[in-house]
C-alpha cells in the first residue's frame, strides 16, 4: 500500500494544479472584438460607397492542416 506520505504529496498536487487551473481560468479574458453590423457593410449599388468595412483574413489550407 502506498504511504500516508506520497498519498499527501499527490493530493497536494492535484490541488496545486486545480487551483493552477481555477487561476487561469478566472484571469482568461474573452476575445473582444468590435462588433460591425454586416448591412453597413452592403451598399445597394456598386458605386455607393459602404459605411463601414468588414475584414477578412484567409489562411491557405497548408496552414490549417499543419501539425504543432
């Protein structure tokens, strides 16, 4: 049977990554992002200039399928 001593030394780092992981948790912020209104981004006719713009960001399918 495994000791008093190792069990108290593993229920001591379960609890250290727990409150590691409440931590991180709690200190992660959302991504906040300005929010647009997709139809200021239309116009009704080519030559109207939109009242506002909506930038896109494509990535090539070699980047998405890459491995880390």
């Amino acid at each position: 049977m495994i000791s008093p001593r190792l069990t108290n030394l593993l229920l001591g780092l379960i609890a250290l990554a727990s409150l590691a992981h409440l931590a991180f948790a709690l200190l992660d912020r959302p991504v906040m992002a300005e929010t647009f209104r997709l139809d200021s981004c239309i116009t009704e006719k080519p030559n109207q200039k939109p009242l506002a713009y909506l930038h896109v960001v494509t990535h090539s399918q070699k980047s998405v399928d890459a491995t880390p």
